[in-house]
C-alpha cells in the first residue's frame, strides 16, 4: 500500500498488522531526548516544533549528510525508549510511530485508544533506507545533534505495519506461528 503524509483517518483504518507500507511526503525525526523536550513542552503549554496531526515520527538518528545526499545513513532505533513519551504526543494527533523492536503493553493499549499504529523499518538497513529521503532539515532542538528533530521528505519509504488500530499484533503472530513450528 503506498501512503502519502499528513496520514488520515481513512488511511490508519486500511492498516492491517503486517501489511508492507510505502510512505511519500514529509515525516519527523525524533529519538527519546527530543521526545521529552517535546512532552515537557506539552506540559509547559510551550509550543511544538510541528503540527502532530496526522504526522510521522520516525525514531532515528541520522548519521550527517553525504556528499550529494540530503542525510547519511537513517536506520530505525529501537522504539522501547519512546514509549514513556508517545500517549502525550498521541493526543496532540500523532498517528504514525516508526522504529524497530517491540513495544510496552500500555504502549499497545494507548496506541489502540488513541486510534495510531507502530510501523518498523527494517534495522541495519539504514544506508538503504537514507536513499529514500530527498530532502532533510534540522527544525528544532539543534543542539541535540543527530537526535534533533529533523524534517524529511521520503519517497516510497518501506516499512511494515507491527500494531494496528484493530490489536492486530505482527510480533505475537510471528512468535506464535515459529511456536507451532516442531523440530
């Protein structure tokens, strides 16, 4: 299925656990520090680096640019250390989650209250992965370096659905089915 950002309700809806997704458009970076300078500012009332309505955020830091590239390598994170700051982020409007690894079972529960899904880009594959970006931009919280908030235009980025909005769950089923697997 191929998506094109800001991503919308109709959208989350089509997403099945599993699915491959093909995303065009702008998507956001951000590690742990810039989500808890972005929850702290939640808190603050401060205002946000972004409209989070509808939007991507990619769990990645990139390594800079090359020459004639826009970014270097942009390989996922692992996910697990966002997930203290995601419900916040969620009910300012962020729909889509990026990353690698599993995620926390209130992580899960918050995520299928808040209508969102987890994607995963597929880890050490981040030399690939950086030639779907044709344009990044550091816009907020710069002095992080790598793990500032970059914006990034994609085109065709690959990624696979992990949790839908409906419990479907890609890591349980996988493990279940290599559980029924007999030696």
């Amino acid at each position: 299925m191929k998506l094109i950002t800001p991503i919308s309700e109709k959208d989350i809806k089509k997403m099945k656990a599993g699915d491959i997704i093909y995303i065009s458009g702008v998507i956001y970076t951000g590690r742990d520090q810039a989500h808890k300078k972005m929850v702290d500012a939640i808190y603050q009332n401060e205002k946000l680096p972004f409209d989070f309505e509808g939007q991507v955020i990619y769990y990645v830091g990139p390594t800079p640019e090359k020459e004639g590239r826009p970014i270097g390598s942009c390989g996922p994170t692992s996910s697990y250390r966002m997930d203290p700051f995601a419900l916040p982020l969620m009910k300012k409007g962020l729909k889509v989650m990026i990353g690698k690894g599993d995620r926390s079972d209130d992580f899960i529960k918050d995520m299928i209250d808040q209508k969102a899904v987890y994607l995963q880009a597929v880890g050490g594959a981040g030399a690939l992965l950086s030639k779907k970006v044709i344009k990044s931009e550091v816009i907020a919280y710069e002095e992080l370096g790598p793990e500032a908030i970059y914006k990034l235009e994609v085109i065709d980025f690959p990624v696979i659905v992990t949790y839908d909005i409906y419990g479907g769950n890609m890591v349980k089923d996988e493990v279940q089915k290599y559980k029924t697997i007999s030696l």
